[in-house]
C-alpha cells in the first residue's frame, strides 16, 4: 500500500547550548533505521576538513569537550544537535560523507552527513570563505547514497528503508551572512530585505518540493529573520494546498530567542555580550532544563508543539530540519499505509 506523509512540522527556534554531562537515554532499540545530514557549519562534522576553504573545524580548541577530545570538524567544542539527535534515536554518530571511501553499504547503514560549512541555500553562499559542498549538491550526494542503498538492498527495501529514515536539513544563515548582509554582487541594490526573504523562501520551497555590534543584536537582521520567518508561513499555507496528502505546521521560537535575551538571568546568563562557550555544565545545565518551557511549546499552528512530540516514536516517517542562525523548519512525517 502507498504510504503518505500526515504530519510535517515546521520549527522555528534559535540555537540552543546542551550540556555535554546531560547524556541522552538512547533507546535500546534503533527508533529509524538511520540519520541523514544536510546543512551548513551547525551540523558540519568533518566534511570541510577535505576541502579548499578557512571555513575549517580541523584544530583546537574545536572538539575540546567532545568525546574524543579531538577535533573532529565540528564546529563546536563538543558535540552538535544532530549527535544528541542520533543518540536519542538510539543511533551512533553518523559519519561525514566525504570520509566515507570503502563504496560499502554497511559503512553507511546508519545514515550520512553531507553538510559543509559555509553552505547556503543559494548556490554562491559562502562562497567567499572558499570550497563548501552547496545544498543542491548535498542534496544530489543523497540521491546517490539513495541510490547505492537501492543497488545493494533492492528498490523496495531501499525506498521502505529511506521512508522510515530521519532525514536533518540545518541551513540558511549564510544566505544572509555570507550573500545578502555582505552586499555581495550589489544584491541590496536589486532585492529589499523583504524581497530577498521572499526569494530564499521560495528557493527553500522548492528544495523541499522536488528533492553584532558590540555583541547586540542587529536590528537589520532581525529585521530580516522576522520577514523570513513570515515568508515561511505564508509558504506553509501553499505547501498545505499543493501537498495535500500532508500536513503542515509552522512554528515560529523567535520570540523564545528574544525571552532570553529579555530574560537573561533565569537562563543562567549573567550579560548578553559575552559567549558561553567553555562555561561548562552549570550554563548548560540551566539551558537544557528550560528549553521546553511553557512559551516555547505554544507556538506552533495548527498543531501545539506538545502535541505533536508526544506522538508515539515507532510513528516516525521522515524528518527535514532547516536551520539559519535563529530559524529552525523540521517536517516529521508520521508512518500511514494508505
């Protein structure tokens, strides 16, 4: 029987810290069958170490916390979301596509990560930084890792195995950094704030379709991240209607982002201006137990955000997470025989 999606969840949330001693209780049992990667410098884990670029995570103090103590091409000095995510879906880390050389497809069977720092949703983002693995290539890396499962499992176990795979999209910051807020080609003189949101949304739409000064936050770009956010629902009313046998829902966290800044001291900060990283468990600690408030479950439509994680895990279809600096768009497709 052909198997639709029913629910697509879309986030919109500001990058959180996580601490490094809260571990994750991974299931005992794989709760999907593998993890695939797709993103920028959020989710890169050692891709740029194989490329032309400064965009590199190669060197200390990267990795300094992370389990190995090494880095690893992350840039983090532990782990990224998407390592707490395959933890949590009873996962090991999923490796970096460009490492992987055997051609076998058991190095692959829990999943890849293509992402590339400096990546955007246009093909010229980041370019500035050097040699990055663009998104439309990423997503022609995972048509090829698709297509190598169906070569070694068969078409039918492939497609049922990538159906029931999560699938992780983080990117969209340096669409703006790197493209717009740079200037780059004159755009700000051909495209206002608003058009050029309207532009990224509707690049983002088919991607999913078919295949501070003086550490303040500038007005400018939330400025920006608020239209997109915008454009982002108004593409969720049209996915609706197109796609009609799933559905969507938008969740804009940017207001969770600006609660912590208004709110700086009940999330363990004592200033805005200076960075966390390095400040160990009692930070991140504070962090992970609020990360789940009471405002942050309620900003989702049709569908509470609560509503939604409490739906039986064993119902998961198909995950794709897009992620810019403060934005965050996860679908979740729950399992339906039709």
């Amino acid at each position: 029987m052909a198997r639709k999606p029913l629910l697509l969840l879309l986030l919109l949330s500001f990058s959180s810290s996580f601490a490094q001693d809260q571990q994750p209780q991974s299931p005992t049992t794989p709760l999907v069958p593998a993890l695939f990667v797709i993103g920028d410098s959020s989710v890169d884990c050692g891709t740029n170490n194989y490329l032309g670029t400064v965009a590199r995570a190669d060197r200390p103090p990267y990795g300094r916390d992370f389990d190995t103590h090494n880095a690893t091409g992350r840039f983090s000095n532990g782990r990224v979301v998407v390592d707490y995510l395959a933890l949590n879906l009873g996962l090991p880390f999923v490796p970096a596509y460009l490492g992987w050389r055997s051609g076998n497809y058991q190095d692959m069977i829990h999943g890849m990560n293509y992402a590339s720092a400096a990546a955007g949703i246009f093909f010229s983002s980041g370019s500035d930084m050097g040699q990055h693995v663009s998104l439309t290539q990423q997503v022609q890396r995972f048509s090829d890792t698709a297509q190598q499962l169906s070569l070694s499992l068969g078409p039918g176990p492939a497609a049922d195995f990538i159906a029931r795979s999560v699938v992780y999209v983080s990117i969209g910051s340096n669409d703006f950094i790197h493209l717009y807020l740079a200037n780059s080609s004159n755009i700000q003189s051909e495209y206002l704030p608003w058009e050029f949101s309207h532009i990224l949304a509707s690049n983002l739409k088919q991607e999913l379709k078919y295949r501070s000064q003086d550490g303040r936050c500038i007005k400018e770009i939330n400025d920006a991240i608020i239209e997109f956010n915008f454009e982002l629902k108004y593409m969720v009313n049209e996915l609706n209607k197109e796609l009609t046998g799933a559905q969507f829902t938008f969740c804009n966290a940017f207001e969770g982002s600006m609660d912590i800044l208004a709110n700086q001291r009940v999330y363990g900060f004592e200033t805005q201006r200076r960075l966390v990283v390095g400040w160990g468990y009692a930070v991140n600690k504070i962090l992970a137990e609020n990360v789940w408030s009471g405002l942050h479950v309620k900003m989702c439509y049709p569908m509470n955000l609560h509503e939604m994680v409490v739906r039986p895990h064993h119902r998961l279809r198909l995950s794709w997470c897009l992620q810019q600096k403060h934005t965050r768009v996860e679908i979740v497709s729950p399992e339906k025989s039709q």
